[in-house]
C-alpha cells in the first residue's frame, strides 16, 4: 500500500489493460439493471398511494411514511454499505442487494396493514443502498478515460429516465391490477439483474484493505435518516413534534459524526477528500438537480390530475418526454465533458432546466394543451441529462478508486437528499400557498357566512378534501373545484418561482466556484498524485493550481 487510502492491486478478474472491463457493453447492462430495480421501487409507490389509502384507511401521515420509507431506508444506508463494499467487495452487496430486494417487494405487495407496508418499504431502501450506489463505483473501478465518462452518462440518463418510467408503469398497472400490484413489478427485473451480475461483474476489483469505521456508519445511518424524516415531516400537520425532534437528532449526530470523521484513522467519509473542490462542488450541483427534477415531478403530477383532470395512467404518460430527452442527450453530455469540461455541461443544464421550470410557471395554467406541457417535461429532461453526467463524474473522478463507494453514496445522497429537500421546500410552499388562496375565496364568497369552521378546515387541508366537499354539496360542485383549481395553481406559482431561485443559486456556484476545463484537468492530475503518493512534498492547494494554471494528463476519468 503506498498510502492508506490507495492500496496496490491486479487487475481483477474479468478485466482487461484498456480503459474498459471485457464484455464492457454487458457489464454496464447489469449494473444499469441493477441500478432499474431501484430507481422503479423508488417511484412507483406515489401513484398508488390514493389506491393504498383506501385499502388501509389510512391517514395522510401514515401515507406519508409509505412514500418516504424507500428514500429514508436507502439515504441513509448509502455510505455506511459504500464503505463495506469499497472494503469486502462490491459485487457481493450487490448480490445482496437484489436477494434482499424480492422479500421486501414482497412483502410490501401483500402487507396486511400500513405498519406491515412502510418496514417492507424501509427494508427495500436497505436493499437499494446495497445495490445501487455499488453500481456507480463499480463503473468507476471498471473504466477510465473518457470510456468511464460515457459509462456514468448511460448510468444517469437510463436511471433518470426509469424514475420518469415509474408513474407510468404504476399508472398501468394499477388500470387493471391492486395496489400491490406496483410493489411486485421488479421482482422479475431484480430476478434477472441477480444472474447477470453473478455472471457477468467482475470481483475484487481495486477495493480498499482499510477497515471500515463501524461507528462513524452507524453514526451517518442516524444522522441520514432523522434528516430525511424531519424534512419530509416539517410541512405535515400535526407532526411539527416529531420533525423537530428528528431535526435536533440530525444535528446532533451529525456534529458527532463530523468529530469522529475528523479523528478517524481511516474515516468512513474522508474530509480531505470531502474538501475536495471538484467533489463538493459537484456534491452540492447534484443536490440541485435531482432534488429539482423530484420536487416538479411531485408538483407536476398532482397539477395534471387535479388541474387538468388526467387520469393517473395519462398523467404517468405526461412524463414521458422527460425520459425520452435523458436518455438522447446522455451521448452528448458525455462527449461536453470531455470537449469542453464538467463545468461548461453542467451550467447547460441549468439552462435548461430553468427554461423548463419557466414553462411550467407561465404556461402551465387550467387551459394548458399537452404540447406545453411536453415542452416543459423536455427541458427539465434535457437538463437533468446534461448536469447529471458531469454531477456524478466529478465525485468519482476527485475521489481514490479504492474509496469509490464514498464517492458512488455521495452521488446517491444527491438524489434522496435532493429529493427530500427540494421537494419538502416546493411542497410547503405548494399547501402554503393553496390554503391561502383558497381561505382568501371563502373569505370574499356571499356564502362565507354559512361555511362551517370544519368544512373550511377540510377545503383549505387539500385538493382532495375540496373534492370530498364538492361530492358532499353538489349544488356548489362547480364553484368549488374551480376555486381548489385556482387555488393549487396559486400554491404552484409559489413552488416554480423558489425552484427557479434555487437553480439559479447552484449555477451562480458552479460558475464562480467550479473550475473550467483546463484548471480541472489540473485538479484531478494533483488529486491523483496526492492519492498516490506521485507527488513531491505536499501537493499544491486548489488555489495554487488556479494561479499557475498547470494542467496534468487525464486521471480518473478527468480529462474533461
């Protein structure tokens, strides 16, 4: 070993001396499998929450934790079972990864009761944070060069665009099918991806031999968890208790887990690595960008079936575009990164991604026609295809290959912690923002007098308690799901103006603070020394590199 953080190893099993593995083409197929079974799990189970509702009479808090059980259960695994897989090997996490995946879909498609459902949907989480962020640093093991750029580009827009897929294919099953219907629709997928990687993956390929730091996982297990659960709970009603306490928790054992990080001999998330100016920047890009295309996917899908009146399957078809323009522009990204730099692509992509949001603020109204709301679908998926390739290729290519994991978990936090963040934000603000509207029309109404202290509570609490109201008093049906109607796109006005302003605040960090292409190709050249132990002395800081202006060979997959 020259340093702890980079031992000497053989190639692997399976590979060959170019810049790829041996059946490189269906290798990437299983990992991005792999990586499908996850992202569906992910989001399908939003479509059939009415459906779930009904079969359990469940309360919205208990719905609540249905939706978010896969994203607390995967967030908050990702880099404690990174760091396992970098240390014990990544093709056995994720072989365990898709067993544990069939138990949990089915145990969640037959849950006797809503307690049953949501630790299926925690334990299924579990599985993907095995599986899913291994396939990223496997990727990163396997390839180099501008290989591995093209790689991770197939990795991002395929896995983007299955998320799209996932309210279409539970829209489609729920037509004809029960609710657990959706929850069992990977198992065959999960089945296949676990003999093509048993096949087909290679294994032992340039992992760590440092032992893994137990404590700081547990540690990053507590602090991910009651993070993800404090937001989501934040805009529930009735639940301000419980968010805070989850909050307090997660600044607590995040403070601890910093200390610990900070004077672990081998720390389970590196701060120096972590202080790396490619890596956060990018960690903090890909926050943005995820986070962004979940918050209007969230939005989005109640706008076209509560607004425009799209029936769930027409609503899950809305989206298509948005996976069909990922899955294009992935080539192109791959080939910006390496022609003009990481930098330069990802401020493409939030270009696009705020002609998409703009769209959806200005055009998406009552009378919107599907070609509007096509056009918007295809800029957030043009975006998100541009920015997530470079996202994830900056963290891989600024981090060791035998601390791959650290990097592949980071660059799954971008999507559950992005989620989980931006769409609580664009989701209390949304409900702010139709309750307003709608208790200023109750307000000016002739009726006012004679609405109920309860039945106002029940109009302002959602779209759907409107629609219960309207059902109850046929007579003023029309009058009141006009208002809700105004009322939810007064609430999403709101919700794109801050989705705007956040973009705007992540291109405005990528443009002064992430390096341009010459100066990153420098930065990754000084990381790859400095992870080596190449370097002569101390290695030269980032700063130091930007005003000499030295540029180094292709590391990491870092010419870009």
């Amino acid at each position: 070993m020259i340093t702890h953080h980079c031992p000497v190893t053989t190639p692997a099993e399976g590979t060959s001396v170019a810049d790829h593995p041996t059946r490189a083409p269906l290798v990437l197929a299983s990992l991005i499998l792999v990586a499908a079974v996850a992202n569906l799990n992910l989001a399908v189970a939003n479509v059939a929450l009415p459906d779930i509702g009904k079969a359990f009479d469940a309360s919205q808090t208990d719905l609540n934790l249905v939706a978010v059980g896969y994203s607390v259960g995967l967030a908050a695994s990702v880099l404690y079972l990174g760091a396992i897989g970098d240390r014990y090997g990544r093709k056995t996490m994720l072989v365990l990864g898709m067993l544990l995946s069939v138990p949990a879909s089915l145990v969640a498609g037959f849950a006797p009761n809503i307690e049953v459902l949501f630790a299926a949907r925690l334990l299924g989480g579990v599985s993907a944070g095995l599986a899913y962020p291994t396939t990223l640093a496997l990727i990163t093991a396997l390839w180099s060069g501008p290989a591995r750029t093209r790689a991770i580009a197939l990795w991002s827009s395929i896995g983007g665009g299955l998320t799209a897929l996932g309210p279409l294919v539970a829209g489609a099953l729920l037509e004809g099918f029960f609710w657990g219907s959706v929850f069992l629709v990977t198992i065959p997928l999960a089945l296949l991806a676990l003999g093509l990687t048993w096949v087909l993956v290679p294994a032992h390929v340039n992992e760590s031999t440092d032992p893994v730091d137990h404590t700081g996982g547990l540690m990053s297990v507590v602090l991910v968890g009651s993070l993800v659960l404090g937001i989501n709970f934040v805009p529930v009603d009735g639940m301000k208790t419980v968010a805070v306490s989850a909050l307090v928790i997660a600044l607590a054992s995040g403070l601890a887990f910093v200390i610990r990080q900070l004077r672990a001999r081998n720390p389970l998330f590196d701060p120096k690595v972590a202080r790396r100016r490619i890596f956060w920047v990018a960690a903090v890009a890909g926050i943005i960008v995820f986070g962004t295309l979940m918050g209007t996917m969230y939005i989005s899908q109640q706008y076209l079936q509560n607004v425009l009146g799209y029936s769930t399957l027409a609503a899950g078809s809305a989206a298509l575009p948005a996976a069909l323009v990922m899955v294009l522009v992935a080539p192109h990204s791959a080939k910006l990164v390496e022609s003009r730099g990481s930098r330069f692509t990802l401020l493409s992509g939030y270009v696009a991604i705020v002609a998409g949001l703009v769209v959806a603020l200005l055009l998406w109204d009552e009378d919107a026609h599907y070609w509007v709301v096509a056009l918007g679908f295809m800029c957030l998926g043009a975006g998100v295809g541009l920015a997530g390739t470079p996202a994830s290729h900056s963290l891989t290519g600024s981090v060791p290959v035998a601390r791959a994991g650290m990097a592949s978990g980071t660059a799954d936090l971008q999507r559950d912690l992005g989620g989980a963040v931006v769409q609580s934000i664009l989701g209390a603000l949304l409900t702010a923002g139709y309750t307003a509207s709608l208790t200023a029309t109750i307000s000016a109404s002739p009726q006012a007098a004679s609405v109920s202290d309860q039945t106002q509570a029940a109009l302002e609490k959602s779209f759907a308690g409107a629609v219960d109201i309207a059902d109850r008093y046929p007579q003023y049906a029309q009058q009141i799901i006009a208002a809700a109607r105004q009322a939810f796109l007064d609430g999403d006005t709101r919700a794109y103006v801050a989705a705007i302003l956040i973009v705007l605040i992540g291109a405005a960090l990528v443009f002064f603070v992430f390096p341009k292409r010459e100066a990153e190709t420098a930065l990754l050249a000084g990381y790859a020394a400095e992870d080596t132990g190449m370097g002569s002395g101390h290695p030269p800081s980032d700063d130091d590199r930007f005003r000499d202006g030295r540029t180094g060979p292709d590391v990491a997959g870092g010419s870009g």
